[in-house]
C-alpha cells in the first residue's frame, strides 16, 4: 500500500478554487442519549435495528462544496456525484464557480476511468487497480457507503463485536489486516467510521453529521475524511448542498479522441 485510494478520485482537484452553496435542509438533531438495550438477544436485534436505519436508495444526484487539504495544502472545489446504487458511481470536480471542469471520475464494481480535462488525459483500469493504494478488504460498495452515510454492510453481521457505550451503539472487529471501528449516533445513523491497517501505516476516519431527511431516511449533510498512508495525510471536508433521491440520472464519460490514454 504506496498511496490512498482517495488520490484516484480527489487529487486533480487540488489547484482550483470555487464558492457555491443554497441554504441546507433542516438538520435533525439526534438526542443526547438513548436507553440502553438490554435483551437476551441484543447483539441480533441491534444489527437488524442499525441494518434497518441504512440509506436504500436506487439513484442519488448530489453537489458538494469539497475543501481539500493535502499535505497542509488546502484548497476548495465543487463536486457533484451521481450514483446507481451498487452499480455506478459518477463524479465531476469543477471551478471558476462550476463554469470550468477540470476532472470527471467512472467507477463501478469493475472498473475505474478518470479524466484530467486539464492536460487532456484519460486513465482506465480494472477496480483491482485500487488495490495498489489501499487495503483489499475495501471494494466498490466500501467507498458508496464512504460517500452516503452508509456502514459497509460486511462489518454488520454477527462476527463483529457489538455493545452500547453511554446509550449509543459500537460495532468494531477485524478482517485480516483490516481493523474497523464504527460509532452511530442516537439516530442510530453512522456517527464516525473508523478503519485501520497497521501492517501498512494507513488509516482511515470518516466523520459525519448534520443528517437530514431523505424520503424516509436520513442523509449526512457534512462529512469529513481523514487518511494516512505513511507520511501523507489527505484531509477532505464535504458540505452537501444538493442532496436529491430516487431521481433520474445519467453517467456521460464520453473521452475525445485528443485525450492520451496514461498507465499510472
């Protein structure tokens, strides 16, 4: 593991600057504390409970103002993603206010293709490519549940550890290297994720709130993503200003023959 996965989609926004923002939905706050549940079969009844509170979706279209901070360097970029879910996820990265697009992103769970509109280049790769930045354990549906809220669905079973501290539920474990550490909040939503590699040097924290309805769930307005891999830290705060459900979408990654296709 060199670098983080986060670099393939985030990195050519780096240089660029823009504002845009429209007033957020209302925020639902989540109580202080909740009882704690004391059952004969609480471990079964909370996954089943946190599995219920998980955003199903069958399209999003989102924007996002993005602060972007490698390495001490900070700048902003506007974002907006389109998602099928489990199938494809979309990703424009604009500046100049969203006039000018310097960089568009197409994963699915078998492949991955970027544009660098900037210098008029093109990577394609199989998902596997990933894998030279990051922990196997990670997979397309990993990096959808990163970006909406979600707890990857792998670390909800049975083999994890489960347990309330102060009324609000933990669920943590480990699959081969991978150390995972998720906390919800009272909302019974995914508070902080937590996922660790010590054998490598990396880490990865995600941090969520201001949730907001969504249908008849409910959305993480803001989250921020925290990465080490080695000696580099990428820091990337995300303030969603759009956040549309179940809406009709299209994924266009149309590459101009112009472009040089790259073999990073």
């Amino acid at each position: 593991m060199k670098k983080n996965i986060l670099n393939s989609l985030f990195i050519l926004a780096a240089v660029f600057l823009v504002t845009a923002c429209k007033p957020k939905k209302e925020i639902v706050v989540a109580p202080a504390k909740t009882p704690e549940t004391k059952t004969d079969n609480s471990k079964a009844e909370a996954l089943t409970l946190l599995n219920n509170k998980q955003l199903k979706f069958n399209t999003l279209s989102l924007k996002a103002k993005a602060t972007l901070d490698i390495n001490g360097e900070a700048n902003e970029v506007t974002m907006n993603f389109r998602m099928k879910d489990k199938e494809t996820i979309w990703v424009s990265i604009t500046a100049l206010g969203g006039l000018a697009e310097v960089a568009r992103a197409l994963i699915t769970p078998d492949s991955i293709k970027i544009q660098n509109k900037l210098k008029s280049e093109y990577l394609k790769k199989p998902f596997s490519y990933i894998y030279n930045f990051t922990n196997k354990q990670v997979n397309f549906n990993t990096l959808q549940a990163v970006l909406t809220g979600n707890a990857m669905g792998e670390f909800l079973t049975d083999k994890s550890d489960v347990k309330q501290e102060n009324g609000m539920w933990v669920v943590s474990g480990t699959q081969e290297n991978l150390a995972y550490k998720l906390l919800f909040n009272t909302l019974l939503r995914v508070a902080e994720t937590n996922l660790n590699d010590a054998k490598s040097g990396q880490a990865l924290k995600v941090t969520y709130s201001d949730y907001q309805k969504l249908n008849e769930f409910l959305f993480p307005g803001a989250l921020k993503i925290n990465t080490l891999s080695g000696a580099k830290k990428i820091n990337i705060d995300l303030q969603y200003v759009k956040i549309d459900g179940n809406v009709p979408v299209d994924f266009p990654f149309t590459v101009p023959k112009r472009y040089t296709l790259v073999n990073k």
